[in-house]
C-alpha cells in the first residue's frame, strides 16, 4: 500500500475536526444555498422571457468577499517578478428573492460599487437595512454578468441605491418608508 492508497483509508483528524466545526457547516449549508438559488435563476429567466417581468419578495443578501490570487509558471516576468503573476476576484454581491419556483440569487455587486463605491462591511449593513420588501426581475444583458441574466429592475435598484446614499449622508440612521430590517 503506497502513501496515496493510505491517506484514502486513515482518517486525518485535523480535517475531520475542521469538517465537523458548527461554523464550518454553517458556512457549507450557506454555499450550498446559494448555488440551488442561482440553478433556479435558470428556469427564472425563461420565465421571465415568456411572461414578462416578475414581482418577488426579497428575502437575504449573500456577500462573497473578493481575492488576490497569484500563480507561478509565467514565461517571462509578470507584475510580482520572474515566471509570477497575479489578479484580483472581485467581491460579489447577491439579492436573495422568493420566485415561482423558490429561493433565487441574482447578483446585484455592480450597481452598488457603481453609485456608493467600495462594499464594506457598513455599506453592505446599510444596503441590507434599506433592502425594499420587493423587487421586479428583469432578463437583461450586464456588461459585468453577462447577456441573457435575471436582474432586478434599474428602476429599483435606482431607489435602492439613492436610499443607501442618503443613509450614509445621514451617518447611517434609516431613512423612508421603505426601509425594513431582514
């Protein structure tokens, strides 16, 4: 039996400590979530193209935080030297919607950098707090997703983000009726 053949049947305690961690399953259950909500934005979208656009209650917001990654095996010399380079992975940012068929996730990162800059943790509370109770989705082509995805409308998205603006003027205070914590 080689080392390979060994690491498939010995248990290795420290992965299984870490698989087993409650926040580790947490953050496993949240992923797993997200994905069966952007597969459903497929069969939205269809929907949408038939039918027109659709009304649909907001439910969370799912933020995944941007990287910097590097790679070596570059021929000649990249930004970080000799045979190195790198780029960076934009944060995204999702509405989590009730549609027809269920939870849906439909990105929504562009416009916020866009109109407020930067999504730190106090503008991403701020867009959270201000999140309108519902939206409409909209099939569009976004030079940032791609052609063809489910968006919710420029018209909301418009009054949301002139809704986070004038909370952070005001330091953050809740502004409108719309507002609503989730």
């Amino acid at each position: 039996m080689n080392m390979k053949d060994r690491e498939q049947f010995e248990p290795d305690p420290e992965l299984d400590k870490l698989l087993h961690d409650p926040e580790m399953e947490e953050l496993i259950k949240k992923e797993e979530r997200l994905e069966a909500a952007e597969e459903r934005c497929e069969s939205l979208r269809e929907k949408i193209t038939s039918q027109g656009p659709i009304r649909v209650a907001t439910i969370d917001l799912h933020y995944e935080p941007g990287d910097y990654v590097a790679w070596n095996g570059v021929k000649g010399g990249g930004p970080r030297g000799y045979g190195w380079n790198s780029a960076g992975v934009p944060s995204e940012y999702f509405l989590i919607a009730m549609g027809p068929e269920g939870e849906v996730a439909v990105r929504i990162d562009r416009v916020f950098k866009q109109g407020i800059g930067r999504l730190t943790s106090k503008r991403r509370d701020l867009i959270r707090r201000t999140m309108p109770p519902m939206v409409t989705l909209v099939v569009g082509d976004d030079p940032w997703y791609g052609k063809g995805q489910a968006l919710v409308s420029s018209d909301d998205l418009a009054r949301w983000v002139e809704e986070v603006k004038a909370a952070l003027s005001t330091g953050g205070k809740r502004s409108g009726p719309q507002s609503h914590a989730s």
